[in-house]
C-alpha cells in the first residue's frame, strides 16, 4: 500500500498518540483478537474540538499505520483530507464514550470469539480466575439493539458503561477504555484473558471454584500495587518491542 506520511503535517503530540494507536491495532492482530476489518480502537486528539483517531475502514488490522489513522469529529467526518473511508457503526459506539467520558482518551471494542461467546452467557464474567476479578472490579453490561447505527442507542450505551473501565456488549463483544491507549490495552488483554480462561473452565465439565467476595472486593488496591501505579505504562515498552520484532512499520 502507499501511505503517503503525514508526520508532518500533525502535532508532535497527535503523532505519538497515531505511533501508540497503530501499534495496537497490530497488537490487536498479533494476540488474535482482530475480526477481518471489523471492530475500532480509538483515540482522542489533544485540543478542544474532540477529534478523534480511527482505522481506515477495509484495512487490515495488521496493516495500519501512525499515517493511514483518519481523523474525525463528533459528526463522523474526516477533518483531515483522507482517502479513507469510516466505518459508521465504528463512529457511533466511539464517539458516545468520547463525548461523555473526559477521562476515556482511549476506547476499545473487539469481536474476538472468546469474548462473544462470554457475552452471551447470562451470568456474564465469572470470578474463577484472578484476571477476571480486575475485570469485575469496574464491569459494566450492555444489552444488544442490533448493528451500531442507531444514535438513540448512545445515551443507554454511554449509561451503561457509567464510570467503569470494562463494558461488555450482550452478544457482540467487549469494550475497554482507558487514559492512554497502554491503559485501555492493558485492560482488554485481562478482558480477553478472562473470557478465554471462563469459556476453557466451562468446557471442562466440572464444577467451578468462585473467588470469595470479599476478594473480589479488594482487587482494586492491589491491581495497583502490581503495576506499581504505571497501569498499562509497565507493560507497553515490551509490547512495542514485541512488535518491532514480529510486524514493524506501524510508525510510519
């Protein structure tokens, strides 16, 4: 593909959010969680007109790059000259999480097999595996209303995400947020983790140990002290090396 570099003509700033951005689309398609060229990771642009950075709708997700990111506002429109297209469904459930969530910089949603299918269990996430208990910790439910295109659906989805970190769309996949997109990666990788690790326990046909509740409760504080306060920052740098070795080229 030719992908003319636009380093030059965005912030500093904007262009370290692309570099972060690429890399975790490829990530995404590295770990197995990508859906062909479906699905959207987002982030917003520093400034006041809430723009934000999605993928080239009909690219791979192994294929993006800092350059080939649109841009958008809050009306779906590249605010950038593009040859791109967007993905509509992308732009509504995104662009309802940015517009009410000051904090969600990052948003990701994924279909990845493991995760629909956890979300198409009643009892949703379970506590069997210390993964999934982060994940409770700061979990919220969202019924299926179809294909993404409606904007009626945006104040239920943007309810029901409420202040958490982790939202999991009933019968269509998982949706993380975070203030960088480290954060919002590391948080889908426990999602995911979760999710594989409940569908593999089911599948096992014996009964399950829950995790106490009062364990449950208290998973917060010590998430923190695992991370030693850096969130998705501890993790990222190797991530990025991992990439450099299996799928370079994000950062053009």
């Amino acid at each position: 593909m030719d992908i003319q570099d636009i380093r030059s003509k965005v912030s500093s700033e904007e262009w370290a959010l692309r570099v972060d951005l690429a890399a975790a689309y490829r990530l995404v398609a590295l770990f197995g969680w990508d859906d062909l060229v479906f699905t959207h990771l987002t982030v917003r642009v520093p400034g006041p007109e809430h723009h934000f950075l999605i993928n080239p709708y009909g690219f791979g997700f192994e294929e993006i790059t800092a350059s080939s990111l649109v841009k958008v506002g809050l009306d779906g429109q590249p605010v950038m000259a593009t040859p791109h297209l967007v993905n509509p469904a992308g732009f509504t459930i995104h662009s309802a999480v940015h517009s009410a969530r000051e904090d969600a910089l990052c948003v990701m949603h994924t279909h990845s097999l493991n995760g629909v299918a956890v979300s198409a269990q009643k009892e949703g996430v379970l506590p069997i595996s210390q993964q999934s208990l982060f994940v409770l910790a700061s979990l919220g439910y969202h019924d299926y209303e179809g294909v993404a295109l409606n904007e009626d659906e945006k104040p239920r989805l943007v309810r029901d995400l409420g202040a958490n970190i982790f939202l999991m769309l009933r019968n269509h996949g998982l949706l993380t947020v975070g203030p960088t997109v480290a954060d919002a990666f590391l948080a889908m990788y426990l999602f995911e983790a979760a999710c594989m690790i409940q569908v593999r326990a089911l599948a096992g046909s014996r009964e399950l140990i829950e995790v106490p509740k009062p364990l449950v409760d208290g998973i917060k504080a010590q998430a923190m002290q695992v991370t030693r306060g850096l969130g998705g920052a501890l993790a990222w740098p190797s991530l990025l090396r991992k990439l450099d070795r299996r799928n370079p080229g994000y950062d053009q």
